[in-house]
C-alpha cells in the first residue's frame, strides 16, 4: 500500500476551507443585510402591516339565571326561540357589502329590506338607533320571532344565504303564572350602554356589549348573580378580518337563580284584587265633589308578620314586561312613560308617597304613652276642636264622649289626637319654641322607621316625609323665594296662604302640628313603611328591613346563598302598650270602623287587626288606606282618590285574606283551598341535576258570594259610626 504524504493534503483542505468561510460568511451577510432592511430601513412599514392585526372576540352569551317564587314556579326564566342571525364579517366580504342577502332574507321574514339592514349597520356618533352597538365580529340578531317554516327556508337555501343563521336560542320570558304579573317587583332588561362598560371596566362584573342588564326590580337589585359570565373566544385577524387563528377561551357560566319569597298565587289574588277595588271605586259617587271616584293608582303588600319577606307586592297601573324583550317598541315605551300613562313602571308599594290618614294613628296613640299619657284614660271626643279661630273637624263631625286611647283607635277618633299634639305643641313652647323641645310625636314617627327607607332589596325606594321642624326650616328655605313673590296679604286664598308660608313658613304652627297627629298635612308614608310597623305590631315589636330575594342558588344547584331576614330595629313602645295597642286593632275589626267588612271573620280562631284610612289631598279626592295584620301577615293596601279605606280597600283585603286562609265569606275554613295557611318556610327541592320541578298553579278563581250583612264576628250586627 502505497502511502501519500500529509503534505499533499494539505492545501486542497485549505483551499476547501476558506470557500466555505466565504460561504457562511456570505450567507451571515446576506442575513444581516436582510434584517437591516426588514428592522431599519422598513421597519416602520412592517410595524404598521402587523399593528393592523388584532384579537378580536365571539361572545358566547350566558344563559340568565330564572327567578323563580317560593314554591320554584318560574316567575322570570327563559324561553327558546328561532333567532335568526347575520354574520356581518361574512357579509362585508361580499361584493355588494351583503345588500343582496339581507334584501332576500328580509323577504323571507316578510319585514323591509331597510329595516334589516339597520340591524346590521354598526352604532357611531352619526348612526341612529336602529343599528348594532356590539362586537362586530359577533351574530347580529335580526328577529327572534321566526317561524319555523322561515327558519327551514333559509337552512335549505344554505347558498342563498351565506352568513345567515337561524338557530334555537335562550330569550328571557315573564311568565305571569296563574296571571301573577308581577311586573314591578321583577322589572325589566335592556341593553348595556358604553358608558356602563367603561365604569365596569375593572370590576369583577365586566360588561360585554352583548349583554342585557337590568334596569328595575329584582332583574337589577340581582342582575350580577343572574347574568353569570359569558364565554369569549379569541380570534387574531388581520387588518383585512380574515381569521389567522384561535388563540384562547373562557367557557360560560351560566346566571344563577333566584328564588323569592313571592308566593305566586297568591301575587294573583293580590293583582287582581287590588284592580277589582279600583274598578268598583270608580262606579261610586265622590259626596263631596258630585263625580265619581277617579281611582287612578294602588298598591298592596303582602308580608310575613315574623320574618319581612314580601309574599305579594302588586301596583297598579301596570304593564307586561315582556314589552322589553328584544327592543321595546316605540308606540309602546311612549304609552308606559308618556304623560297620560299615568307611569305604570312605578312601583307604588315602594315609590307611592301619600298622607297616611287614620292608619297612622298607631304612631301618636304610641307617642302620647311615650309623653306620659295613661293608655286606658278618658280623654274627650267632641265633634270639633278649635284653635283660635280655626276649626278642626271629627270625620263626619261625629263625637263619642269620653274614651280611651284604645276606643279612639277603635273609631278613629280625629279630636282626641288633635287635643293631645296641640297640649305637647303648647309644652314645647308653641309659636316660641323651646331651645331643645320634646318633640314626641314628630320622633316617634322617625322611631317608627318613617322619614327613611325601609331597606327592601328592589331599587329606587322613596324615603316618605315626617314634617318636623328641622324639614319645615329646609322646605322654606327651599320654596321662601317663590312664596314672597306670589303672596298677597289681600289677594286670593292661595296668594294668602304664599304671603303667610313667605313670612313664617319655617314655624312649627298649632294647625301643623293637629294634622300631623291624623296622618295628613305634609306627611308622606309608602305601603311598604305601613306594612313593616303592622307586621312589627302583630310579631311582639320587631321591625324588618323586608325582603323579596330568598336564596341565590348558583346554575348547577350545587351552591345555594340564603338570604336571611334582618331586624331594622324594635318599636319606640313597651310590651304593655303593643298589648293594649293590639286589642284596640282588633277591636277595628271587630266592632270598630272596619267591622262591616269582617263579619263572619273566624276572630276566635285567626285573630284579624285592622285600621282604615281616608286621607285628604289638596285638590284631588280622597285616598283610600286599609292596614290589617293576624298572626302570620300583615296586608296594607292604598288607592289613590278611591273613596274611604274600609269602603274601597276593605272587600280586596278580606278576600286576599280568604284566599291565603282557606275561608269563605262565612268565616268556615277549608284547608285544602288554602294557599297559603302558614309562611312558606322551606326553598324548592333542588333535582340532582340542579333543576328543580315547580308545583302546578291554576288561575285565581275570585268568590262570587258577598260578605254577610254588617254583623260581628259574633253574629251581632255592627253599630253604626264611622266608616273611613
């Protein structure tokens, strides 16, 4: 074997290796080279190509949580419908920006080729409503109302309606079980706007544009847990749209549930008996202005006497929820908020402020103790009782003697509390004023939780109005300027009445006090503030903040959040007088001014309290108040220019009573009718599979018998006296 010397190797390898350092060093310069063009030279081209790349997201909306009453009949819940959709992204693609589809499909939908592509236009400062203030990458609905033969039509002609869908798809509903309205206490949804999403930005409940949210009632005092969370996908697209790929996700969790303590059934009777009361009041003759009673408004609560929570809360005028879903039309919005709707979105039960009249009386009857007066002592009832040259008037001038507090309770004396707050005005030094004056009656009411909000987990509640001296000095210095420009010494009874408020307007005056201690003159009460002093009256004194949510019970079923009765406070009153004080109710009940409307009444078995209310209004007719409790519920109702209290609200309560009690107009009790014997202590049973299955509920079905004639709960026909 021949050997070949390792010098001659050597420069070929050499040589080899240098072409190949030329090589990789060309190849490292050509690189360079490159990165410099792309970085340096370009760079800022580039940026702006892939700045015009973005994330954009498809929201998988939450299903909302229902709501649901205490037995679990859905109250507020969802159905499925046909929505049909487009996908603008997909139409946008099209030569014609899409105009073609949406003119077929509008066909099809039998609406205006114009009103479809509105829908799918997006919002800005120059486009009006109707258009998609949404994600534009998001399915634009277009009706949720499609029949399933419009529906089949477009999935057959696929090609014909690219971008378009027509899939089954979750939309709130209002029930209105057995007709339970219960429209005010549930409220209603609309869109959330940009600015709610701004201010939402960093909390821990974002809004998505996509989302409904609530804007009255339970569906926003609730509407964090009932929205839930919707899912997001994430796509990168170009600046021309196109999709470039999926980059992350968040699944949805659906709303939770609220159960309340509405009682469905008897929500029913309550709607409906509230809206009889003021269809007969309107057949009756107004004695005093010679027309008929206008009964133009009304509320009732129904409310468990020991725990707060609302069984029942109706207000009427009213209106169907449903109207919101989707859009509101704009014929129907102007008929809810124009000014001859008469404001049917007001919940009266918390947002109606009127003079409480007689049913007041509780509140001086426990004011006077508190200053020292004997409950069972003798104090004059005459017909009138004057101050100075003013004459205050019993109602229907009547008089009864000498009587206790009780038996002024009883008839609803107005002269006895007319003399004791004018002696306790005098105390406090009249039109002179003590530096610190007692103030009994005007503290005891603030005592009573009036003159603030109850606290009730439904929004917009209104505080009413105790007339005290310190509102008297805000109220004038408020309206002085407008009184002194209007006044005349001389002039007519109103110019007077401005020329003396312009004057001495901020004076706690003798006349104010004496109407204040009937319930009218400014002072202001909501039935719901009425409803919690008788339910503290008939539970041993305690007052609660009332409740209409139950539990939160989160979608699966698996997690639920009581919701549990909170004391507001106990009555400014000693157990002795609440005991005397309950006799005296019941004794309205049952030989007093409400007496003809419970005869019959059970009394032995089902203690029933009551006290009516006739209020006067400057200017209108009269309101109607009944206030009445038993050991179980305490039931107020109102109706504003509707007559007397036991006259136009006394049957509706009965009946209501009746039908939780199981009772015919004989006072004979039928269990198996009853709806509602006992509060309902127990939530729904929850399925393993989160669902829970409600009982079925029939329509109420309203008495036809009368109640008996003017009797006793004895049998014993009822005196004669007054009836307010």
């Amino acid at each position: 074997m021949t050997n070949i010397p390792e010098t001659g190797r050597t420069p070929r390898v050499q040589i080899r290796l240098v072409v190949l350092q030329i090589l990789v060093l060309s190849l490292l310069l050509t690189l360079g080279g490159r990165l410099w063009y792309l970085q340096i030279r370009n760079g800022q081209e580039y940026a702006a190509e892939a700045s015009g790349n973005h994330v954009q997201q498809v929201v998988q909306p939450a299903v909302r949580g229902s709501i649901l009453d205490a037995r679990g009949v859905a109250l507020a819940d969802n159905e499925t419908r046909l929505v049909v959709s487009a996908s603008r992204t997909d139409l946008m693609k099209m030569k014609d920006d899409g105009v073609g589809v949406l003119t077929r499909l509008a066909a099809v939908l039998g609406m205006k080729a114009e009103d479809v592509r509105m829908k799918v236009r997006l919002c800005n400062a120059e486009t009006p409503q109707p258009c998609w203030n949404g994600s534009p990458y998001q399915p634009i609905p277009i009706t949720d109302e499609a029949t399933a033969k419009q529906a089949l039509q477009i999935r057959e002609r696929a090609e014909e309606f690219p971008g378009i869908t027509a899939e089954p798809t979750a939309v709130r509903r209002y029930a209105a079980p057995g007709k339970a309205n219960t429209a005010q206490v549930l409220g209603y949804l609309s869109p959330v706007t940009d600015e709610e999403i701004t201010k939402a930005q960093d909390t821990d409940s974002p809004f998505l544009r996509s989302d409904q949210i609530g804007r009255s009632g339970l569906e926003r005092t609730y509407d964090k847990q009932l929205r839930g969370k919707a899912g997001v996908t994430r796509y990168e697209v170009d600046k021309l749209g196109r999709v470039m790929g999926e980059s992350e996700s968040d699944p949805t969790r659906p709303g939770a549930n609220v159960v309340t303590s509405i009682d469905a059934r008897v929500q029913a009777v309550a709607e409906y008996e509230l809206d009889k009361a003021m269809k007969t009041a309107r057949k009756e003759m107004d004695r005093n202005t010679n027309r008929r009673y206008e009964a133009d408004s009304g509320a009732v609560v129904v409310m468990e006497a020991k725990t707060g929570r609302i069984v029942a809360m109706a207000s009427n005028p009213t209106y169907d929820p449903n109207a919101w879903v989707g859009g509101i039309d704009p014929k129907e919005y102007k008929r809810m908020t124009g000014k001859s709707s008469n404001f049917p979105l007001l919940n009266r039960a918390i947002q109606g402020q009127a003079a409480p009249g007689s049913i007041f009386k509780v509140i001086p009857t426990a004011a006077a103790v508190n200053a020292g007066y004997d409950f069972d002592a003798n104090y004059p009832c005459p017909s009138s009782y004057s101050i100075g040259g003013q004459v205050f008037k019993n109602f229907e001038s009547q008089g009864h003697g000498s009587i206790t507090l009780g038996r002024a309770l009883e008839v609803s004396c107005d002269t006895v509390y007319y003399a004791l707050s004018h002696k306790e005005w005098q105390k406090d030094g009249g039109n002179s004023p003590k530096k610190n004056p007692k103030d009994w009656f005007y503290k005891t009411a603030r005592q009573f939780g009036l003159g603030k909000e109850t606290g009730i987990d439904l929004p917009n509640e209104v505080p009413g109005r105790v007339p005290d001296r310190q509102w008297k000095k805000d109220y004038w210095a408020a309206n002085k300027d407008g009184w002194c420009k209007q006044g005349d010494r001389n002039g007519d009874y109103v110019e007077k009445i401005a020329y003396e408020n312009c004057l001495e307007g901020m004076k706690m005056r003798a006349g104010d006090s004496v109407n204040y201690s009937i319930g009218q003159g400014d002072t202001l009460v909501t039935p719901i503030q009425m409803a919690v002093i008788y339910g503290a009256l008939s539970n041993g004194g305690t007052m609660y903040h009332p409740t209409v949510g139950k539990a939160v019970i989160s979608g699966d079923g698996r997690r639920t959040e009581e919701i549990s009765p909170r004391a507001a406070g106990r009555l400014p009153m000693n157990q002795a007088t609440r005991k005397l004080m309950d006799g005296a109710l019941a004794g309205v009940a049952t030989r007093g001014t409400a007496a003809w409307r419970f005869g019959g009444w059970p009394q032995d078995k089902i203690p029933m309290h009551a006290k009516t209310g006739t209020a006067e209004v400057y200017g209108k007719q009269t309101t109607s108040w009944f206030a009445t409790y038993t050991r179980d519920y305490s039931v107020v109702m109102t109706i504003a220019q509707g007559g007397t209290g036991s006259g136009a609200s006394g049957p509706a309560v009965r009946n209501i009573y009746n039908a939780m009690y199981g009772l015919d107009m004989q006072g004979k009790q039928n269990l198996k009718k009853a709806l509602l014997p006992k509060p309902q202590k127990d939530l729904p049973k929850i399925e393993p599979d989160g669902s829970i299955d409600p009982p079925k509920i029939s329509p109420y079905k309203p008495p036809k018998e009368a109640p008996p004639a003017q009797t006793l709960a004895g049998g014993a026909p009822v005196a004669p006296g007054r009836r307010d």
